[in-house]
C-alpha cells in the first residue's frame, strides 16, 4: 500500500490527507519513509501533550500492568484522583465529575441532565455551533439536518444568531432548560463569541432558572490560554463538558457540574461501561500534571500572540479565535492552503468556514514552530492558489 493510501475494509466517509504517519515524536509525525510532518492539527484537538511524551506514555503503561480495566461497579483510586485533578483544574464550583468516552458523549449526558433536573423541554443554541453527532448533541448542532438522521429531535431548539445578545435574551424563557454553546466555535473555524453574548447567556439562564452549559470539547483544557474558556472569558457555566485534550490522546470525555444538580440526580440515571476506565483516567492525571508542571498554558498564550504577529502573510489576512484554537482566514479557499502547507510538510485543518484553516497544534508547541509556519505561508503567497 502506498504511503497515502487507505485500507481496503474500512468505510469511507472521512476525506483522508495525502500523508500516512507510523508514529510521531514531540510535534513531529513521520511516515514509513521517514518523511517527517509538523503537526500544526493534533489530531483535531486531542494531542495536547503531543506525541511520544513520556510522562503520558508512562502513566497509561504503568497503569496497564496495574489495573487495566475496572468499570464503575467498584471504585478506584485512580478515578478518584483524575476527577480531583480535573475538578481543582475547572473553574471553582464544578466539583462533580462524570467520566465519559467522548465529545458527543458529554454533550448527549449535559443535555440530559438539563433536561432532567430543570423537568423542561427546550434548548437554546448557537447558529455555527457545533456539539457532536449523536441524537441530542447532533439536535443541538447548527446545520445537522444534512446528516442527522434521526426522524425527530428530542426536545425542542431554538438557533440564536451568534454574538446577538437580544435575540439570546429572547430565546431563554420558562421553558428552557438550558442553553449550549462552546465559547469559541472550534469547527466553526476557531470564531470567537464576543464576551458580552457568553455573559447575556449566563443572565438568560439567571433569569429563567435555566442552565447553562459550556461546551469545552475542542475549547477546554489549557487549550485557549486559560484552563478553560469560562476562566477566559469569566462566565461561570452549570455544567462543562469537555473532551479530546483531557486525556491527551486516550479516549476520554467528562461531565462537570455543580454540587446543586449532582444532589438531584440518583443512582442510575446515568451511566457507562468504558467511561473512567482507569487508563483513560491514569492519562487525565498524567496530561494535567504535565500542563501545570511544564507551563503549558503560558506558552499557548505566548506563541498564540506570536502566531498572530508573524502568520498573517502569504494567502493569510486575519486570525481570529484563542490561544491555540485559532482561525487563520485565507484570501484563496482553505483546503488549498492546507494542501500547500502539507506539500512542505505542515499539518493544519479546514472547518465548515471554506476561507477558514484551522490550527490546533499540542500545546508543547516551540517558538522554530511558529517561524516554520510563517515561513511556508510567506513561500506560498497568494497568487499561486
Ligand atoms: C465543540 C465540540 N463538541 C463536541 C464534539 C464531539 O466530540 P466527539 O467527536 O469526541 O464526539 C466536538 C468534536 O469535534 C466539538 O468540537
């Protein structure tokens, strides 16, 4: 098989990229010949750590000689530790934690919960948002009717148009039971809701006795230059979902919520056979551990201003997002930027903006990054596309 190729038996429905890696190191991929790619995606979001870091590959080998697997019918100290770590790493008072597998998984059981505890039926969110593929997170999804698949949502949604504050406080009323929204729109192409629209959700949500919840899937973990974008931005969220980063790779999702909704909820009401396996949480540890001890989340904010000082050239005419989410918009349309770039061996993504690339590099990322970024886009120009 080449070395771009897919395998015969596995389903097509991802467009793949010219470039199939065997293994990667720090924030460099490498395929069977030794090409080597500088990996400006991370996996769309999750390689937080990079790849090959030993503080991870440490954590999840020692813990699969250990215990490799338990559910949660009995309880684990690693459990315990990763949702203390995960809990002390959030913004104060989400102190409960439910562990998951994914994104979508965090966003199915959020929304749930709402729904639940709040005894309502409807859900605000964001035009352009984004919060997985499966039933309530995919109803809560701007623009899923192209694929959603299901005949029906299961409660009622109301789109807000993005950064609108009235119509947001138009749109929560008694029978909301609480608005979604991610505080930069990751697949959306990194676009940043402006501050004053995440806090008109926060007095909407007051107001109405609704919740809210912030989606920090793609957002959470170090990645904008903040814990978390309710850290960013100052809004103080219900619920939090996060995912992708959280485990720096191993699949993992979580649930934090206040201690308020945690009491009305009673055994049973949710569950999972995988979720807080004590891999997944050996690697919660292990990654958060890491982002303190190494100062990652200074070096976001630094090399994200860097970024935005030296990568507006070439096809580049703007950045918009946070930190490392970020959004370069492109004169040419982007999947052409990012073939360009993979052609002198940079990894970046798209989004569902066509003028849009998205950069989602690990958060170990160094200064000679950047440069090399800046100088392919300033070798690519404009004209060329
Ligand atoms: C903001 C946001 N929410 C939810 C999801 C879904 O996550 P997963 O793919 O892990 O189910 C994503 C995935 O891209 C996301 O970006």
């Amino acid at each position: 098989m080449s070395s771009g190729a897919r395998g015969a038996h596995l389903d097509e429905v991802y467009p793949t990229l010219p470039f199939k890696p065997v293994k990667g190191r720090g924030v460099w991929l490498e395929d069977e010949h030794g090409r080597k790619v500088l990996d400006f995606y991370g996996g769309h979001a999750v390689a937080a750590l990079g790849y090959g870091h030993p503080r991870l590959s440490e954590a999840i080998c020692r813990q699969a000689e250990t215990l490799h697997f338990q559910s949660n019918v009995l309880p684990l100290a690693v459990r315990d530790e990763a949702a203390e770590k995960l809990a002390a790493f959030a913004p104060s008072g989400l102190d409960r934690v439910f562990f998951v597998n994914s994104g979508a998984e965090a966003n199915e059981n959020a929304l749930r919960l709402a729904l639940t505890v709040t005894g309502r039926s409807k859900i605000v969110a964001v035009e352009h948002g984004f919060h997985g593929r499966t039933a309530a997170a995919g109803a809560a999804t701007w623009g899923a009717k192209k694929w959603y698949g299901f005949p029906r949502t299961p409660f009622d949604v109301v789109f807000v148009p993005r950064n609108d504050v009235a119509a947001m406080h138009a749109a929560v009323d008694d029978k909301t039971a609480a608005v979604i929204v991610e505080p930069v729109q990751g697949l959306a192409g990194a676009f940043d809701l402006a501050t004053d629209f995440l806090r008109a959700a926060r007095q909407a949500c007051d107001r109405n006795d609704a919740l809210l919840i912030l989606d920090e899937v793609q957002s959470g973990i170090g990645r904008l230059g903040a814990p978390f974008g309710a850290d960013l931005y100052r809004v103080q969220p219900d619920i939090l979902t996060t995912a992708k980063g959280v485990a720096g790779g191993f699949p993992c999702g979580a649930v934090l919520m206040t201690p308020t909704i945690a009491s009305q909820l009673s055994p049973g009401q949710l569950g999972t056979t995988f979720g807080g396996g004590p891999l997944a949480c050996a690697a919660v540890v292990a990654t958060i551990e890491t982002i303190e001890q190494e100062r990652l989340i200074d070096n976001v904010r630094e090399l994200s201003a860097l970024i935005r000082e030296t990568c507006v050239v070439g096809p580049v005419h703007g950045v918009q997002g946070q930190g490392f989410l970020l959004g370069l918009k492109t004169t040419p349309p982007a999947a052409k930027v990012r073939d360009a770039l993979l052609e002198r061996n940079i990894l970046v993504g798209t989004s569902t903006d066509p003028h849009v690339v998205r950069l989602l590099p690990p958060l170990i990322l160094e200064r000679q990054h950047v440069e090399l970024l800046a100088s392919a886009l300033e070798e690519i120009g404009n004209a060329a596309l």
